[in-house]
C-alpha cells in the first residue's frame, strides 16, 4: 500500500478536525513527502524514544506513527495526537468500552468520556484496568468505606490538565494515564494507570483500520516506549512530583504551551520549557527541564525564540501541513 493510501484511509477516521488545532501540543503532522512510496510495515508507537527508533531502523519499519508531537528526523512519521485519543473509537472510546462506561459522553470539549458503570467495587475496577494494560502496575486510590464505583469519567493521558472539567462531570472516579496534583477533591476514587498504558492501544485502531491489506502494524513493546515515569509507583502522594523523561531525537529542544498544560493548573499564564537531553537522547532528571513562564502566548513565543537562539534550542510546534493533508 502506497503511504498517500494509508494516510486517506486512517485521516478518514482519525480526523484532523477531532484534534486540538489551537493547543500547541494538538498537532496532526505528516513528514514524508514521498507520498507514493511503498509501505509494508508500520511501527506504532506512544512516544519515539531513542530506543524506538533503533527499534524502527534495526527492524527496517516503513512509517513510523508516533501518538505524541514530538518530531524526529530522517524517517517517514505520521502524527495523530489528539486527534486520536478524541476520534470515535480512539483512546477514550476504547477505554469507556472496556470499562463498560453506558451512554458515554464528553466532559470536556471532544475530550474524555463520562458515564454510568454497573456497580462494581473498587479492588474489582482496579483490576478490570490492570487487565487491559497487561498487568502493569497502576495506583489507584479510594476515599470511602469501601462503596462501590457507580460513574467514571476517563481521560487517556495527561488527563490531569483536564482535572476540572473532570471533576465538574459529577463522576465518581477519574480513570486517567497521568495526574498533575496529589489531590482527589471530588472524586471518590482515583486510578493512575500510567501516561503510556492509556495510549499504547492506539495501535488496535490503526491495525483495525488497515485490515484486509497487506500492511503490517506493530505496537513497540512497553520496555521502550515510555513517557514520563509513567506510574508513579510506591510513591507517596503526599510527594507528588510531576516529572518528564520525553524521549526525543532532538539534544535540545523547547515546548511552548499554556501553564495549565504545564503543571500549574488554574493560571491563565503561558510558557515553555526547556528540556535537554543526556547523551543518550533522553531528558533526564539528572538536567531539570527549565520552565519560563509569561503572561501571554505572544510574549511566551518571545521569549522563547530569544532563548533558543541564544542558547541553541530548538522549537518544537506542530509543522503545518495542512497543505500536505489537502493535497492527499
Ligand atoms: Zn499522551
């Protein structure tokens, strides 16, 4: 199948208009010009770490589709994003079915789902999640007397920059891949499964979508595709950090996005950081990522474009490729 054939066929269902054009992290990018090259074998993957692309160049993959933002240079990449986890039968689909979430709804926008379940306990919910994510290990936390769990609303992700409208849903529990704050305000219960175990699913859709054909989808293994710490397991709640380890192809590298995304919740201030990775090509806590903050978007880009050229980094947005995306 020729890479213009792959993309009409999952842009026909993973649409542009379900991800988040106006967020600078809501990109649906494409890098191939060669639309008419021959592809045999896809690598789908949550985040191109460095051991993913090795992966991708041992294993001779053709496309590489990558759920999150981040560009790598030199190989064929598609890039769905939000657009993915927001589409009808994306992430969030995916998993308010497997939680058997009745009469979903969106709490947020096209964002997350929300609905009623059967009544189910929460040692019983808890493992129904660990079940779809391969046994990994997940938090989850309960404030009651052992009620059960009625409503859940679920956000895959970063579902902590979205905690409010969340909350605001009424549901009882939030089922989400990352939170930002230690906090459960109004939720009774809470289950962290893990930023990358929320999303790795991902990988159904596209297989699903190119069924019949002679194209060959694979999922990177959980060892090296990760985001962040993923579960922030054993870690007391009370300590809360909120972390990064983005893996990327680019040493140095800077994210402008608003402050909510960025771990500080209600402010209305924008920013970036600034994130350098180690030898490896990892950000590593070892070099904290730097977070400059300004009070509006334009003098956020500002700021950021002064530093990057003083400093070297590189700006990373969404490439518009709207054009590319027209012509196909
Ligand atoms: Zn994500």
């Amino acid at each position: 199948m020729i890479l213009k054939d792959i993309f009409r066929v999952l842009s026909a269902k993973i649409r542009l208009e379900d991800s988040f054009r106006n967020e600078p992290y809501g990109a649906y990018n494409i890098q191939e010009k060669d639309w008419d090259k021959e592809v045999k074998r896809i690598l789908f993957c949550v985040t191109a770490t460095h051991q993913v692309i090795e992966h991708f160049h041992k294993e001779k993959y053709d496309l590489l589709i990558q759920h999150h933002p981040f560009v790598v240079s030199g190989i064929p990449l598609f890039i769905f994003h939000t657009a993915l986890d927001c589409c009808a039968d994306g992430h969030n689909d995916m998993w308010s079915e497997a939680l058997g979430v009745k009469n979903a709804v969106h709490f947020d926008k096209n964002m997350g789902r929300v609905g009623e379940i059967d009544p189910i306990s929460f040692e019983d919910l808890k493992a129904k999640c660990m079940g779809l994510i391969e046994g990994k290990e997940i938090l989850g936390y309960t404030y009651t007397n052992g009620e059960p769990v009625k409503s859940v609303a679920i956000c895959s992700g970063l579902g902590g920059i979205d905690w409010e409208a969340a909350e605001a849903s009424g549901a009882e529990c939030y089922v989400t891949g990352q939170l930002l704050y230690p906090d459960h305000g109004k939720f009774k219960h809470i289950i962290e499964l893990g930023h990358t175990h929320t999303e790795f699913i991902g990988v159904r859709l596209i297989r699903k979508l190119l069924e019949g054909s002679d194209v060959q989808v694979d999922g990177a293994s959980l060892d090296i595709d990760y985001y962040g710490e993923e579960v922030c397991e054993g870690r007391d709640r009370g300590s809360y950090e909120w972390g990064n380890d983005w893996g990327t192809a680019i040493e140095k590298f800077i994210t402008i996005c608003d402050a909510g995304w960025m771990g500080r919740g209600k402010t209305k201030e924008w920013g970036f950081h600034l994130f350098e990775c180690d030898a490896e090509g990892f950000v590593s806590k070892k070099k904290p990522i730097t977070t400059i903050y300004a009070p509006t978007k334009t003098e956020a880009r500002i700021l950021a474009e002064e530093t990057a050229d003083e400093l070297g980094y590189e700006i990373i947005e969404p490439i518009d490729e709207e054009e590319e995306i027209v012509r196909v």
